[in-house]
C-alpha cells in the first residue's frame, strides 16, 4: 500500500473516533507502518466492518484490524472464481489489473543544473469483469470521501494496441518470429522485448 493511502486510512480512524492518541507521531506512524503491508481495498474493508460495530467509541487496535483484515482476506479468497485455463480478457489477461510507470522530477543539481527524476508505479483497473475487484473511487465512499480512485488501463494503454501484444504473446511466442507491426505496437507501449513473457504492464 502507498504512504498517501496508509495516511488516508489513519487519517479516516483518527477522524471518525476524535481518537487524541494519533495526535502521537510514533502512534500513527505505527497504524501506518502496519497497513502498508496490506491490501488497500481489503483494508478499507476491515477498517469499515469495525467502524460499523456498535458500542465502539474508540479506534480499533492493530490486533484487532488485523483479525478482520484476514478474515476478508480469507472471504474473498473463497469468492474468487477459479481460473479454467481460457483468457478472457487479452488486456490484462483476466489478472484484472495492470501497473504503469511515470517519472517525476525529484531534485535539480543547483551546480549542474542536472534534473534528476524518480520513478513511480501505479496501479490500474481493467475495465472487464475481473477488474471490478480493482476498481476504486474514493467519492463512493459512504463514511470518508476522497480524492483518491484507480485509474483504468484504458486511460493510459491503447487497449487494442495491448490486446494485439498479449495475443500474439499467449498464442505464437514460441513457435513464431514477432512481426514488425507487433514490434512497433511494443516500442510504442514502452514494453521492453527482453520481457514480452510478462503481462503488459506487469
């Protein structure tokens, strides 16, 4: 889970409760600290299931959150449908989520004048039925609106130009030599030759 969304679930116990004790740095460093080893969706979900308990005036413990985030873990486990062997969706290959890179100026040398820039991952949803699970808008929260939501691959990939890779990857990697015309669509897509096993955007 990233830092900002560590944060906003923090934020959202310290909110909800008027909880004095993430007035504390170390305390909510520790809530966040947590959390970052979390699904943010099945998180949100445990934090929300014990925001919704009656007789509770204070934010739950970190044990506590961690009983109910497994058991959503373990729930949504069980409600995953079971992969038959057939792709479905050639966008994200049924993985219902991709990643995309973006780099970000970090700092400029005030000698040089060299820009120096880090690199950050963000993940998308697919806009077919395994992408669902991924899909997140921050302004459909009931208890806590926010800014945040997952972008879909479709705003950043030409899906089609995606389906035409991953096709050609599943189907004839082995057997045949890459077109020209797949080559392209790849050096367009910012995808690396050396790695056409992996899912685009993997």
């Amino acid at each position: 889970m990233e830092r900002n969304e560590t944060t906003g679930l923090t934020g959202l116990m310290a909110k909800y409760y008027d909880d004095k004790r993430f007035q504390d740095k170390i305390i909510f460093d520790l809530y966040c600290n947590v959390l970052a080893d979390m699904d943010y969706m099945l998180a949100q979900d445990a934090i929300e299931s014990l925001m919704k308990e009656k007789r509770r005036y204070n934010a739950p413990q970190i044990a506590e959150i961690e009983d109910m985030y497994k058991k959503i873990a373990r729930a949504h486990k069980a409600d995953e449908p079971q992969y038959d062997g057939i792709t479905k969706c050639y966008v994200c290959m049924d993985r219902g989520f991709g990643f995309r890179k973006e780099k970000v100026q970090s700092s400029v040398n005030p000698v040089t004048g060299e820009i120096h820039y880090r690199e950050y991952e963000y993940a998308l949803h697919c806009d077919c039925k395994a992408g669902e699970e991924n899909r997140y808008n921050g302004q459909d929260n009931e208890l806590y609106k926010s800014k945040y939501r997952t972008e879909a691959i479709s705003e950043h990939f030409d899906t089609d130009k995606v389906k035409s890779v991953n096709l050609f990857k599943e189907k004839n990697f082995v057997r045949t030599s890459m077109p020209a015309s797949v080559k392209q669509i790849c050096h367009e897509l910012g995808i690396d030759l050396k790695n056409l096993r992996k899912p685009v955007g993997a």
